[in-house]
C-alpha cells in the first residue's frame, strides 16, 4: 500500500499476503526436499509481489516472484530436481492453489510460471519494499 495510506513501519495487508504465499510454498518445498534426502542447511527467499490495475481499475497482486536461494551439505538437488520440487511445493501448497495470482519461481536463471499472465508488463508496478517474513531458514550443523 503506497503512503500516505501505509507505515512503513508495519506490514501492509499486501506484503503479508506475498510473505503467507512465500512461506506455505518454502515450508511445502523443505517437506518434500527432506523426503527426497536433499540436506538444506538453509532456505532464503526474498519474494516480490507486483500490483497491477484489473479490466475495472482496481489494484491487486497479479504476480508473485520467489527468489529462493538454497544452501545444501552432504546431499544437493541439481537444478532440475530443484524445479521438480518447486513443482510439487506448488501442488500442496493450499494457499498457492486458492489464489488466481501469478507465483514465479525465479532461481539461477530458471523461471517456472505456474500461469500465464494476462497483464501486460507495461502496467506492473513493483513494490518499493522488499517484503518483510518472506522466509528464511537456516539449519544448525551438528
């Protein structure tokens, strides 16, 4: 939410909607990575949501980009079962399937869109915040 109607202090209802899509899908994604045997010793993500104006010019969130970065120990996904996994995370994550948002998986240079967009890029308008609670997941070595 643009100021003067937001506190830059607080968390807006729009960054806690970003940050619950970001964390039900990192959540979802450790689940399955550990049932695989992949050791995540740390999950990162620093997700952006991009508001755009709708056919009747009311703003909403239309995208979503994660940006996870992933710290492996003994046992690492490649790239493609990373992507595979970010696939599934998609499929169980409750909140990833009730939204009609865009949600973008952005890592080393893999893009996987779960839709296609319908809004032109012209018209996006990136958040000015980085968004707060996005998801961070650090594992103690022992």
């Amino acid at each position: 939410m643009p100021a003067p109607w937001s506190n830059a202090a607080h968390v807006d209802p729009e960054e806690a909607y970003v940050a619950s899509v970001a964390s039900c899908l990192m959540l979802w994604w450790l689940s399955i990575a550990a049932k695989h045997g992949f050791d995540v010793v740390r999950y990162e993500d620093n997700a952006l949501g991009t508001m755009t104006r709708n056919a009747a010019g009311k703003l909403w969130v239309s995208q979503i980009d994660l940006r996870p970065r992933i710290a492996y120990g003994a046992r690492a996904a490649s790239p493609a079962e990373e992507a595979h996994l970010h696939a599934l995370a998609h499929e169980e994550c409750f909140i990833a399937q009730s939204i009609r948002t865009e949600v973008r998986i952005l890592t080393k240079g893999f893009c996987f869109p779960t839709e296609v967009s319908n809004t032109p890029s012209r018209h996006r308008r990136r958040a000015q915040t980085p968004v707060p609670h996005a998801g961070v997941l650090t594992r103690a070595r022992s």
